[in-house]
C-alpha cells in the first residue's frame, strides 16, 4: 500500500482525513506542529511533531518513510484574524507551503493534495460556482490559498509535480465513533456555535438578516467532514494512478440559509436555539454553492451527508460535551 504523508493531520480536516486513509489501508505519516492541531485526533506512532518551516527535517521524514504522495493540510484558517494579520497568513500558508514545497522537490516526490476553499472565488457573480469561475478573494486567507494554487500549477508545469487542489465549501460534522470532532479555538463556525448555544443557553448571534435570500440571511453549502476525506482519498487515488493536476470544487451542490440550519439544529437537539439578530459580519457574501460537478464526474465521488439533520447528528455527542 502506498505511503502518504498528511502535514495538519492532528486538525479537524486532517484528522478525519487519517482515519479514512488508515481504514482504507494506507501507511499514514502525520506530519504536525500541534499549534493548532490536537495530539489524541491521531495514532501517536503516527504523528511527528515538526514545522513546515525545518525543510531539512521535512525532507528526511518524506525519504525516510519513502511517501509516495502529500496531503497538506497544515494552515491557519481563521478569515478574520487573517485581516487582522496577514503576515502571519502569508508567512505561515505560503512560505510554510513553499518549504514543504522545496523538500518534496528535494525527496522526489511528485504527488499532492492541498487544501484550497471556496473563499478563493470572494464574491461570486453568480451561484453553483464553477472551478471556472474568477479567482478573486476579498481577504488574506483567501489570497494565501490562491497563491500556493497558483505556485502548484507552475511547479507542475517546471517540476512535474502533479496536485489537485480541493476548494472546501463550509466543512462540518463529525465522525463520533471514530472519536473525531470539530475543535477549533476559538470557535467561529455556524453549527458549533448553534450547538453551543443550546447547551450554554447564552445567546448566538445571527450576522444579518437583510441579505438577497429567500430569508434574509446568508446561504452556505455544508459539506460533512467525512465527504471531504473521501474527496482526499478520491485525489489521492487518481494521482497514484498517474492522473493529471486538477482543481475541484468540493460542495453538495445544495445550499442551505443560517435560519434553516438553526431550524436543524432545533430539530435534532429538540431544545429552543437562544439567538438574536446583529449586524452583517464583515466580507460574507450573501450565498456560496459549489457546483461540485467536476468532481462527481471525473473522479466518481458522491457525498453522504445531503441532510443538515445527519450533519448536525453527528456533530451533537461531541459538543454536547464540548460546552458542558
Ligand atoms: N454565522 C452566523 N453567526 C455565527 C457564525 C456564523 O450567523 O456566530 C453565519 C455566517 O455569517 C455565515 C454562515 O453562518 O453566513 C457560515 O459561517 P461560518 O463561519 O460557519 O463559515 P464561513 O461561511 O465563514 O466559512
């Protein structure tokens, strides 16, 4: 079987991303600096604890586990902090990528699958958006993941390392009986804070109601965690079969208003979601649909999770416990 190093393993994405590799059969390096990650969402014989940044220590770990192709995953993921500090941004998702970039160069390995997302299109000029779609990102997050998309394509064209780069929509869910969930300090995603909400009983709020949607507020494409390890697996698969570089889009296709996803999350819980209204948050387009069609297509993949109730099920144990 073959050899996959997975750098963010320890993080929310990355880790339910192992677990699938390793059910599937996989020898799996974890590659991780803990700063954002969790050592228990990882084998501990798996994971070794370095930066992105020591290229030397990189290179030694890809020969000396003779990888055979890269999940990167490692990143800071926080669109408002990356406002706050883009250099941080820039530093740690570009230049820590151009690292591993350099010791992948330096091992010969020749294959990856790195973690883009939906922001790299900002505001779309129309939804399902297309991979074809104009690159455009309205914040440095955005921008980080654009520009190490764009340093792929060229190390495909000067290097022949081939990638194919997955545009996350908005990852959710869980994986409970793996033990797995989403753990992000601090929290700033929609279904965790709707849960949350109902076990703390303090107030959520929603950021605006006076968008161009059916109901006022924002539409978002959720897409179970386990379906986005499965798009990894699928890419992992077809770059090990020797296909080309690709970019696809990773969404249901279906779109779904934060007043439906808190009438889920009422649904599933059966308790009153305590919520008020404010402002609009800064930079959130009114509605982001993948048009997914490109990877259903090419690469057979089909998502589990079409029902918020299933997403939100299985996110319940673990915040249930999480804000007890
Ligand atoms: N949202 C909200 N209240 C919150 C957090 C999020 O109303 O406390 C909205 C947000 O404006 C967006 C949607 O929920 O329309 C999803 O936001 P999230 O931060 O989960 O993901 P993003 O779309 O930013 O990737």
């Amino acid at each position: 079987m073959s050899n996959i190093l997975v750098t963010g393993g320890a993080g929310y994405i990355g880790s339910h991303t192992v677990h699938q590799l390793l059910e599937r059969g996989y020898n799996v390096t974890v590659l991780d600096d803990l700063s954002t990650g969790f050592r228990d969402a990882v084998p501990e014989a798996r994971l070794h604890i370095c930066s992105l940044f020591d290229t030397e220590q990189v290179t030694q770990l890809l020969v000396r586990q003779q990888i055979d192709a890269v999940v990167h995953f490692a990143a800071f993921i926080a669109v408002g902090e990356s406002t706050k500090d883009p250099e941080k941004y820039f530093t740690n998702n570009v230049a820590g990528s151009l690292s591993l970039f350099s010791a992948m160069a330096a091992a010969e390995v020749k294959k990856i699958v790195f973690s883009s997302t939906a922001a790299v299109y900002g505001n779309p000029v129309s939804t399902p958006i297309p991979e074809t779609a104009a690159i455009a990102p309205v914040n440095p997050y955005g921008e980080t993941k654009a520009t190490v998309e764009r340093v792929l394509a060229w190390l495909d064209q000067c290097r022949g390392l081939r990638s194919v780069r997955l545009r996350y929509f908005n990852a959710c869910g869980a994986n409970p009986e793996a033990g797995l969930s989403e753990r992000h300090v601090p929290e700033t995603h929609l279904i965790p804070l709707l849960l949350k909400a109902v076990v703390t009983g303090q107030p959520m709020t929603i950021f605006g109601t006076d968008y161009p949607t059916p109901d006022g507020t924002c539409i978002r494409d959720y897409i179970h965690v386990d379906d986005l390890a499965k798009a990894h697996i699928a890419a992992i698969d077809h770059l090990l079969a020797g296909g080309a570089s690709e970019v696809f889009n990773v969404g249901t296709g279906r779109g779904f208003s934060v007043r439906e996803v808190l009438a889920a999350v009422e649904a599933v819980t059966g308790k009153p979601v305590p919520h008020v209204f404010g402002d609009r948050r800064e930079g959130d387009p009114a509605e982001l649909v993948a048009d997914s069609s490109q990877l259903r297509n090419r690469l057979g993949w089909t998502p589990e999770y079409t029902e918020l109730e299933r997403i939100v099920a299985s996110a319940w144990p673990s915040e249930q416990r999480r804000w007890a």
